[in-house]
C-alpha cells in the first residue's frame, strides 16, 4: 500500500493523541477517514483539523467497547465506501494502581475499550478485508504488552493480548491479503496519566504523569510508524526508547533475573514510600 490516496481509514481513540495524529496523517496522505472517539469536543477538533487542511474526514460519536455501536458504525461505513482498507485500534484507557485496590469495574472498562474494542473492529470489518483479499489492520498496544510493569495489571494484560491477537492474526491472515500489526510504543508524550485514573502509592501519580509529560517520543512519531506499518505491515513493531529496550530484552534473554529485579524495586520503592508517608504524619 505504496500510497493512501483513495483508501478508506478507521482510527479509534481519534480524540486526541496517537489517535489523532494518525487520523491528521492518514488524511494529509489522501485517504478519506472515519474518526471515532467517545469525546464529542476532541473528536471535533480532529476533523475540523483535517477539513481545514483539505483532508476528508467524518467523525462518529461511538463506544468501541459497545458491540452494538461498533456494528452500527460498520454498516454505516460500508454502506458508503463498500469496504474498508485500514483499521486502526488506537483506543486505550488506563488503570493504575495496588491490584487489591482495583476495582471489577476498572478491570472491565479496561478490557471493554482496549481489548475487546479491537475485537469488536475485527470482528465487524475484518471479513469485508479478507473477502477482497486486502487490508490492513494495526492495534496500538504498548511497551506494557512487552513487560509486565508493575500496578498496572488491568492495562499491561489488554495489551499484552493485543500482541498475541496481532502475531496469531498476522499469520493467519497474511497470506491472504490481510496484515496485522501490534505497535508498541513506550512512553509518549499523550496525557494518559492524567486522564486515566492512576491510584499509585505515595506521589506516584504526579511522578508518573510528569515523565509522560517529558517525553521526547510524540504522537506525530507513533503516527508515522503506524503509516509505515500500513506501507510495510509486520506483525510486531515496537518504538522503544534505549532504557525500555534493555529491560525488554533481559526480559527475554533472563527472565528468572528480570522477574528478581522487578519484584526487588517494586519493594524497595514501596518501602521508600512507606517511609516518606510516616514522616509526613508523624
């Protein structure tokens, strides 16, 4: 897929972020997109961006989580264009904290929108692709589909799944036409943290969003690669910054050692908070 021009795109989460940048992207490249997001004003905002610089885009007011909503999105999109060329699952919520803190709704919600709102675009548009043998699908995981990170075991397991899905349906699907690939992406520089709901031990929460905040990795940049992974398709593509790839692969060349380390500073950090939080109210 040398170029976008006439091909129809779908990206969830296109409110803001990755998911806004790839919908601009996609736009400015030719191909007319379809941008879904559950916040009416960012969701605005992406395609009045796009009309204003030429592009084509129409937005949807849509759940991915909500199977009902999603089919009703897929019938409308190929009531008009017949077919769809590009799924993209961007959408993503996150959920931190003490997993005896987390709730059964925080783990629902978290698996409604990032796992099962792939499932649901798969599921609706996937066979329109593989009946005209062409298309591609990217899900947007992350480092956290890599690495188990700690108070983040809602988040780390959807995305972690949507490693697995991309791999196991790349390679059922890519000799048929259809490739499918997981981007995982470190931190970016998106809000996540401070639109989430982050209930981290101590001041956590603040340091969290600080870093995210000062990454150096933005959205324009993840976009860029999901198009590359539309014009190249391959099952994995991970953009991970030089710290965050040491740990991946000692994770993979020792994981006994990793899993050590880990379950060490997560003690140790714990032990630190404990501390500071006595202090304060002694």
């Amino acid at each position: 897929m040398p170029t976008l021009e006439s091909k129809v795109a779908l990206v969830t989460g296109a409110g803001s972020g990755i998911g806004r940048a790839t919908a601009v992207l996609f736009a400015r490249e030719g191909a007319f997109v379809h941008a879904v997001d559950i916040d009416p004003v960012g969701l605005d905002g992406t395609v009045e961006g796009i009309t204003e610089q030429g592009g084509r885009a129409r937005g949807h007011r849509v759940d991915c989580g909500d199977p009902v909503a999603m089919e009703e999105l897929s019938r409308k999109v190929l009531e008009e264009h017949g077919g769809l060329d590009i799924l993209v699952n961007n959408a993503g919520r996150c959920v931190a904290g003490p997993v005896e803190r987390l709730s059964l709704d925080d783990w629902r919600r978290t698996v409604d929108v990032n796992l099962l709102g792939a499932v649901h675009g798969i599921h609706f548009f996937a066979p329109g692709m593989i009946a005209a043998a062409r298309g591609s699908i990217v899900n947007v995981a992350s480092a956290a589909g890599l690495v188990g990170f700690p108070f983040l075991a809602p988040y780390t397991s959807t995305k972690f799944a949507l490693v697995g899905l991309s791999e196991g349906l790349d390679a059922e699907l890519g000799g048929r036409g259809v490739r499918v690939t997981a981007i995982c992406p470190g931190a970016v520089r998106t809000g996540v943290a401070r639109r989430g709901r982050f209930d981290l031990p101590g001041d956590w929460n603040e340091r969290v969003a600080e870093l995210i905040d000062r990454s150096k990795v933005r959205p324009e940049q993840i976009a860029e690669d999901i198009l590359s992974a539309v014009r190249s398709p391959r099952s994995l593509d991970a953009r991970l910054g030089a710290g965050m790839r040491t740990v991946w692969w000692l994770k993979r060349l020792a994981p006994r050692l990793y899993g050590s380390l880990a379950r060490r500073l997560t003690r140790r950090a714990l032990a630190r908070v404990g501390t500071q939080v006595n202090r304060r109210t002694s």
